[in-house]
C-alpha cells in the first residue's frame, strides 16, 4: 500500500520535479480524453501547449493575457499569506477601469503628457476605494470580507454597465453601449512594435520584485506570515491585526485596480460593459498555484494564460469545442495541485499486514 | 553503463524529430490541400449551447457546410469575450487562412476594424454595428419588423390590456423592438400598454423566469421577451398565460402557451455571403434586411391564435414586404404624450439605429 | 388557483422557488465547512447535478430517478475534490476553483445532445388539508416536492449538528481535527463523508434549477448561483436556520426589484438589480457585531489540510 510520510523540510528537488510530474499526468490524460473525442494526440497537444507560443505575436499575447493575472495573483497571495480572504479582485479591477477610463474620457480632448499617470493613479485610487469596503467592514463591523468583497464584485459589475449605457457611451456611438475609443495620449505605449504587449507586463514583473522584497525583507511582511499562522502573535511585530487587514486588502485594490486600467487603457483601448473575462477570480488560483510565493505566481500566471490561449487554438485548429477546453484546463489543474503532495510528503511502500 | 544515457538521448532526439516532421507535415497538409477550400471562420459570444442568439448563429454555420461540402471549411470560437480577447481570437482566425470571418456580436466592432487592416485581403462581416471598411461589412436584421407583426396579435388578444415584456440590457435595438412592439399593439388596441422588466443578462433561465411570474402575477396576459431563453414561455405555458418566442421556435417548451415566435434566420445570408467570396464577387455592404429578405422569420402559429388575428398578422407581413406599412410611421407619441414623429412620417434609420426613448403606451421610463 | 391569492401570495410563492436552490447548495457548504473543509467548486457541482440529472429524467421519465442521478452526479464531483485535498492535501481554494472550470466544461461537453429538449418539471403536490388554510395554504402547501424537501434538509441539518453524536464529531474535527483525531475519529473520513454531502445537496441545488425552476438544460443554467450559495453560507455564520433566512432574503429581494420594475419605478435596472447584493451586505453588516457568536461557530481549521501524524 501506498502511503504519504511527512518530509521534514519541503523537498526544494519536487518543487521542481512536481509540475513536470503533473505534465506528464496531463498528458497522459489528455491522450484518453482526445482519444475519446477522436483527435490525433500529437495534434491536439500540439494546439494546446505550442501553436500558441511558436510565434513572437504568440508570446507577446501570452504577455498580454499572463500580465492582469499575475499582478493581481502576487497581491492575493500578500493576502492569503495573513488569512484576509478577498475574493473580490474582480470588482477592484473592475473599478479601477472605471476610474482610470472616466480619466481618460475626461481628458478626451487633452493631448499631454500627464494624462496616462493620471489615469494609472485614478485606477489604482478606485480600486483601492473597493478594496476599503471589505476593509472597512471587517475591521469596524466584524462582517466576513469573503461575503462583502464577492458581492461587491457584483455591484461593480454592475455599475459599469450603467455608466457604460449612460453617463460614458461615446456621444456620436448610436447610443450602444461603449465608451468613445481612447486617444494617444491616453493609451499605454507599446513594448514591442506589431503587438499588444504593454508596460503592464513590465510593471507586473516589477511588482512581483517589490512584493518579494515586501514578504521577505521587511518586518511587514514577516508581522503578514506570523498573522497568517498565529493571528495574535503577529501583534509583537508592532502591527495590529486591522492593520493588517487593512494593508492587504488595499495592496490588493491597488494592483487590481491598475491592472483593471492596463485593461481598458490597453488592449481594449475603451470602456466596454464587460471589461475582464474574469482575471479577477483566474488569480486566484494562479496565486495558489504558485505556492503563494510571488516568483511561483509568475509561473503560474503564464501556465494559466497558456491554458487559455491553447484552449482558443484548439478550438481554431482542431475545431473542439470551448467545454472541452474547460475539461482539459480542470484536468491540468488538478494534476498541477495534486503533484504540489510531493514537495511536503514522500511516498513510501508500506506492506498491509505488518505491524508498524 | 556509460553507453547507455547517450544511446537513450540519442533515441530521444530521434522521436523528437520525427515527432516534429509529423507536425509539420499535418500542418502544412490542411494548408496546402489540393482544390483549396474557402475558409470561413465564426466568433461567438455566448456558447453554442445557449440556445439563443448564438445557437442561431451557429445553424448558419452549419447551413455553409451543408450547402457548399467539400468546398468549405468552417471554424467557430465560442464564448469569446468582447473585452481583450476578441482581438487575439479575430487575428488568430484571419492569420489562420479563413478567407472570411464573421464576427457575431455588437462587441467586437472595434477588434474587427482593427484586425482588417492588418489582413486586407481577408474579408469580414461584423453583426450589428455600424462601422465599415473595403473589406469588412456589416449586417443585422430588422427584427423590429417581427416584434410590429407580434405587437399586433398581443393588442388583439390581450384581454387584461397589460402585455410583460422580458428586456435583457437598454441599448437600441432592445429599445427599438419594444417600441415597435408598443406601436402596432396601440394601432389595433389603444387601452393595451406594456410593462417592462430589465434582467440585465441575456441569458438566465432562473431570472427570465421570475421576470415572467412577476409580470403574470402584475396581470399581464401576454409575455412577450427579448431575451434567449424559453423559460419565461415555460411559465406563461404553467400558469395558463400566452406568449412569443425569440430567436428560434420554443413551441416544444410551450406548446400550448407559444402563439408564434420571431426567428433569427442568418442561413441564407451567410450561404450568400460565402458564395461572393468563392466567386470573387464580395464588397463591403451594409445589409440591414427584414422579413422581406428571410433574416427575420416566423414559427407557425400555435394552436391559440383565431383565425382573424393570424389574418391581421399577415396582413402586417406582407403591408412590410410591399412597403405598404411601416412600423415606425407616424403620428407616434413619446411617453409624454408629444408627437415626435409627424403623421405620414417615417422614421429614418439614423434615429432607429440610435433609439432611446421610449414611446406612448410603454410603462415606465428608460434609464438614461 | 384560488381566488384569495392577494399579490403578496403570488410574490412570496415566486421567493420561495427563486430561494429553493440557493437553500439545497448552501445548506451543502454548510456542513462541508462545517467539518473544516472549503470547497469553492459549489457552481461545478451544481451544473453537474443540472446536467445529469436532466438527462437521466428525460431518458427514463422519471423525476425520481433525475435527482437521485443529480444527486449522485454532485458527489462524483465532489469525490475527485475530497480525493485531492484531503489524500492528496492539494490547496482547497485552488482545487475547488478548478473543480468550478472542470464542471462547466464538463457538464456543456455532456449536455450538448439535451440542449433543445422540452421537459415538463418537477410536478406540484398540495398537501390535502393544509392547503385550504386561507392564504397560507397556497403560500406554503402547494409547491413542488423539492420545495417542501429543502426545508426538512434545513431542519434536519440543524438537528444533526446540534444534538447528534455524528454532529457533533463532525463539529470537533472541524474545530480541532488534532484533539478529534486524538480521541480517536477518523478525521479524513469525516470530511469525506461531509464533502460528499455537499456534493449531493449541491447536485440536488442543480437538479431543481434544470428540473424544476426553468426546467431545461442550457450552458451555464446555473449563472453564479453556486458564489452566492457561498456566500450565505458565511452570511449564515455557518447556522442552518439563518441560512434559510439568508436565502429567502437574497431571493426576496431579487423578486421585489423585478416587482419594482414592472411597476414602473424610475430607476435604472442595474442598480435595481444591485439590490439583493447591497441587502446582503448591510444585513451582514448589522448581524455580524456579536464577535463571540461568530467565532463560536465558525470552524476553526476551515481551509487548512489535516494529517494524522502531523
């Protein structure tokens, strides 16, 4: 029989060796389940996991796609970390575009140069005033940040539609419900010509140096891990608890919000009603995917948003449906997380029968 | 001992390579296939699996390969949102070699002017906005036709004067297709109004159907929906209520309750359409078509619908094909009662285009 | 119907549908996090259970049959999670969020043969008697069995923690797994058994909305309602009885806006829909000061893997 025995120090050899394991597992499965649905195996990986990247355009779109999710993902995990549970990173960012683009929008007429850092602060102040709700609440009224931030994600939503079918939409746009196009001066310069790839993808990897540091170098980040582990023993540090909470949950407003302004002030260039497909929530699994440390995080943000452009790929060369890209994404993750065993348990041999 | 590592590295490499050329060699065959068929490739916003608006898209697809077999190739991506991800998956599709690639929501206006450019020689249809290029098109059908011709069957059979209307979000054309709606019901019914209920979702059987119960228990006789899923006819179906369809025939949801429903027909357009770019014939269009042209269709009429008002609904049909009867002509009152379009007047398609007001006879106001 | 039926009957019978599956998925949550297990993946389970149930209900024609599939199809679910976090101590907010990926595309890949197909629902049964009570009657006796069965569920929870040994054990381990491991209860078998409970009643939760509630099967039927099941589930501070109440008032107000619309209210629609979201918080807001009740019941080891020789 096989049993799991504790290690006792986390094996540095499986935190590498694991996701390889649960690679080989996907694939494995992933034979099975194209061999179910009738496609070639060779192609269907083919799709998945290398026609999205084979090109330069490829890998600037991974860039594109990986960059909300892994500076939201890298503030999450400062969070989780000290047990403040915001699952409401999808109305902070969701709020920042609003923010930033209502900026955007106000100076439509302005071609200057401050125009882009104003619209970043406006995003990251607009996710920040979301974050502060659940804050606010939890530390002043004791509600549960896990019920206010989620509905807070709803309202959010919510309000950019009506300001989108209102006060927003592009006066000379027929009345449908989006904003005008933003101009130059308030779009992110590009850092490669030919693509999308912006300087979010930069900040973001600039934000997961500054968290690094954050967790690991400063006696803030250590008072978060011992909050984390002994609520009350984090108090020593000199940093109450609300402190706390209130630190995480507005780093994480803020890195939300930005990346909700990189999004509109990027790629899509306006306000839309819908402006994420969700990054919001994606991050968090990406967090935990990455073991909530902020170098695993950009690991886990670029497997994710592979996942999702593969699954688009797939559904472009091999003609599968989207359902089965879900199917597969499950099945990458499970096999991704499970593997994660190896690194605090070794598997040993154990004979029924014979007493230990 | 030594030996083996590179033996087995060896190997290896050998699978790689072959692997590799096998790639390459099931890439290039689709490509370079002999009688090279036209490729055309869908983006979708909901599911295919929605059963609504998206499904209806899909049926056209599938009307191409049942028309043209062997000489077309179609590809669809399905639940594309209309933020970041609409550009990637355009672009993807027109580097992909379809030669032509309809993008099936208002969303992705912009994505597909900008992907145009990038590929002039790849040709594009773009549903329901309103910006062009040489070689991207747009089209939409005028399903404010087919609300005129239900409007009129709800005043004639409404016995409570109080029609529910199921809205999903206020932008024109959902406006437009109330109006429309409200106007020909006044014509043969000045008692009747309409109440309206926002879901904000397109999709949500649950909600449909509460918005359904709410306007029966309000005392509406007569649902009607502008929304994609047959749960609001399922209740009208429960609670002994009649009702209209939308986008395909949900009779088999209610068989009882269902009296017709408008029907989103692309078939036809889409074969047309695919047809130009194999012959060579395809230009930039703005095709904005109705009854007249099939795009706005009819489920046969259910069992509770009298002779008389099956007479007048066809007689609303065929005054619209002839041009005879125009369901924006005037005299037309706003809610305030103030003539905003002139008897004899017709509205012309900038105004409808960008509808926001609400028109006499409608309950409630339209948020601005 | 009869002719007492005054509006607020006919609204109250609308709330009680629209809280149903928010009740039967809840209440699942409830004693899955009551052993010290979180799992997120409530609205995959729940589109599992829609999805599977529906099919075995179309194919065989019986009601019976479709939630008992629903049913079974939640808990398959709900092993492969229980299987990686509590075997294999995978992260359980990570897992349950890709349990929520896999049930989607899993159930819109199984369904897609079902999509179009009419079903009649679920039917009503009045209980005899009961149901001639003036007004009440027809508000409470005359529902679909699932109804009345979401309620005994309630109850019976309620029960079962509260004054069972079974209850209570599972309360201990999701307390203390260490101290309930010690005294010599199985600690993963619990959480087993718990995290296969939820499965059911989540499934049960996808069984009413595509069988009863809108009865058909579509993509995504379920839209978020599991999220919100969990979220009444700590607006509940893990009590069965303010469950219910969490979702009747969720639901209640979901009905109210529609009722304000129809009405004509001049506002706009999205912040008409804001309501329900708004409510609940403000309600959590006024419910959540008593600091000791709350921590009295919420389950000290929630989230956290457990291993016996730790």
């Amino acid at each position: 029989m096989i049993s799991l025995q504790p290690r006792q120090q986390p094996s540095k050899l499986m935190g590498l060796l694991a996701p390889l394991l649960a690679l080989l597992l996907t694939v494995l499965a992933g034979l099975v389940l194209f061999a179910l649905l009738g496609v070639p195996v060779g192609q269907g990986f083919y799709a998945f996991f290398i026609e999205p990247v084979s090109s330069v355009y490829g890998l600037s779109e991974l860039g594109v796609k990986a960059a909300p999710l892994i500076m939201i993902a890298v503030a999450l995990s400062v969070g989780y970390r000290s047990n403040v549970w915001n699952i409401g990173a999808e109305g902070q960012l969701i709020l920042g575009g609003i923010c930033g683009g209502a900026v955007a929008l106000y100076f439509y007429e302005v071609d200057a140069w401050y125009v882009l850092p104003l619209m970043m602060l406006s995003g990251v102040l607009g996710g920040m005033l979301w974050a502060a709700i659940p804050a606010l609440l939890r530390t002043r009224f004791n509600a549960n940040e896990i019920l206010t931030s989620l509905m807070l994600t709803y309202i959010a939503a919510l309000l950019l539609s009506l300001l989108v079918h209102g006060p927003l939409r592009d006066p000379d746009g027929f009345n449908f419900p989006e904003s005008r196009l933003f101009h130059a001066a308030a779009t992110l310069p590009n850092i490669m010509q030919g693509t999308r790839l912006h300087i979010g993808a930069l900040v973001a990897l600039l934000l997961v140096v500054v968290t690094w540091v954050l967790l690991s170098r400063t006696l803030l980040g250590f008072a978060l891990k011992v909050n984390g582990q002994a609520p009350r023993a984090g108090q020593y540090a000199g940093f109450t608890q609300n402190r706390l909470i209130w630190f995480s949950l507005l780093y994480c407003g803020a890195c939300a919000g930005l990346a909700g302004l990189f999004e509109v002030a990027g790629p899509i260039g306006q306000l839309l009603p819908t402006i994420s497909p969700g990054y919001g929530f994606t991050a968090i699994i990406v967090a935990f995917l990455g073991r909530l440390h902020p170098v695993g995080v950009v690991f886990a943000g670029l497997v994710m948003a592979l996942s999702y452009l593969g699954g688009e790929s797939a559904q472009i060369s091999l003609n599968l449906p989207v359902a089965v890209t879900g199917v597969f994404q499950g099945m990458l993750l499970f096999f991704l997380l499970a593997a994660d065993v190896l690194i605090h348990y070794r598997l040993v041999w154990r004979r029924t029968g014979v007493a230990a | 001992m030594f030996a083996l590592p590179s033996l087995k590295a060896t190997r290896i490499r050998k699978t790689v390579v072959v692997l590799a050329a096998t790639l390459v060699s099931l890439g290039s065959l689709s490509a370079f296939a002999d009688d090279h068929p036209t490729k055309v490739g869908f983006v979708y916003v909901g599911p295919v699996g929605d059963h609504g608006w998206t499904y209806r898209h899909d049926v056209g697809r599938l009307a191409i390969e049942a028309e043209f077999g062997d000489k077309v190739e179609t590809t669809f991506v399905e639940s594309v949102g209309e933020g970041a991800d609409a550009e990637r998956v355009i672009r993807k599709l027109a580097a992909d070699g379809n030669d032509l690639i309809f993008t099936t929501s208002f969303g992705y206006m912009n994505p597909t002017i900008k992907v145009a450019k990038m590929f002039p020689d790849v040709k594009f249809e773009h549903a329901t906005g309103y910006k062009r290029a040489d070689n991207v098109s747009t089209y939409s059908a005028r399903f404010y036709e087919g609300r005129a011709v239900i409007g009129t069957m709800a005043g004639m059979m409404t016995k409570s004067n109080i029609i529910g209307y199921i809205a999903s979000f206020p932008i024109p054309e959902v406006v437009r297709g109330i109006n429309a709606f409200t106007i020909a019901m006044r014509k043969v019914n000045p008692d009747a109004e309409v109440r309206v209920v926002w879901v904000n979702s397109w999709y949500d059987p649950g909600k449909e159907g509460d918005a359904a119960k709410t306007l029966i228990d309000q005392g509406a006789d007569i649902i009607t929906q502008h929304t994609d899923s047959p749960a609001p006819l399922q209740i009208a179906q429960e609670r002994g209520v009649i009702g209209f369809g939308q986008a395909s025939d949900m009779s088999a949801f209610a068989p009882d309750a269902q009296l017709t429903s408008i029907i989103d027909d692309w078939n036809q357009y889409y074969i047309d359409r695919t047809k130009a770019v194999m012959d060579g014939t395809w230009e930039s269009v703005d095709v904005w078509h109705g009854i007249d042209s099939g795009l706005v269709g009819f489920a046969e009429y259910g069992p509770a619908v009298s002779e008389d008002v099956k007479a007048a609904a066809e007689v609303i049909k065929e005054g619209i094909i002839d041009g005879s009867i125009h369901p924006f002509q005037g005299p037309i009152n706003n809610q305030a009662g103030e003539e905003v379009v002139a008897e004899g007047e017709i509205l012309d398609d900038g105004v409808l285009l960008g509808m926001d007001y609400y028109v006499e006879g409608v309950q409630g106001s339209l948020p601005k | 119907m009869s002719a007492d039926n005054s509006m607020l009957v006919l609204i109250g019978l609308s709330v009680i549908t629209a809280a149903t599956p928010l009740v039967y998925a809840a209440i699942g949550e409830l004693v899955v996090e009551k052993s010290g297990v979180l799992n997120l993946g409530v609205e995959g389970m729940m589109l599992g259970g829609a999805v599977g149930g529906f099919a075995v209900a179309h194919l065989s024609g019986s009601a019976l049959l479709g939630v008992l599939a629903g049913m079974l199809s939640g808990m398959l679910l709900s092993l492969l999670f229980a299987f990686l976090t509590l075997h294999l101590r995978s992260s359980q907010v990570a897992t349950g969020l890709a349990l929520t990926l896999f049930g989607i595309g899993l159930s819109a890949l199984l369904g897609q043969p079902l999509i179009g197909v009419a079903y009649e629902g679920i039917p009503t049964y009045a209980i005899p008697v009961l149901r001639d009570i003036p007004v009440l009657g027809t508000l409470l006796f005359e529902h679909d069995l699932m109804v009345y069965g979401s309620i005994l569920l309630v109850v019976a929870v309620s029960f079962f923690l509260r004054s069972t040994r079974a209850g209570l054990i599972l309360r201990a381990v999701g307390d203390s797994p260490e101290a309930a491991h010690a005294l010599g209860y199985r600690v993963i078998l619990v959480r087993y058994l718990a995290t296969l409970f939820g499965g059911a009643c989540a499934g049960l939760s996808g069984c009413y909305l595509s069988m009863a509630y809108a009865p058909m099967w579509a993509e995504n039927l379920s839209a978020g309602r599991g999220w919100i099941a969990l979220a009444l589930v700590v607006f509940a501070t893990w009590q069965p009885s303010r469950l219910l109440f969490g979702a009747y008032l969720f639901g209640g107000i979901t009905i109210l806006q529609l009722h304000a619309q129809a009405i004509g209210i001049n506002v706009p629609s999205q912040l008409m829909s804001m309501l329900p979201y708004i409510a609940t918080i403000i309600v959590l807001v006024l419910i959540s000061r008593d600091r000791g009740r709350i921590r009295k019941n919420a389950p000290a080891s929630i989230g956290q893997a457990f291993h016996p020789t730790k």
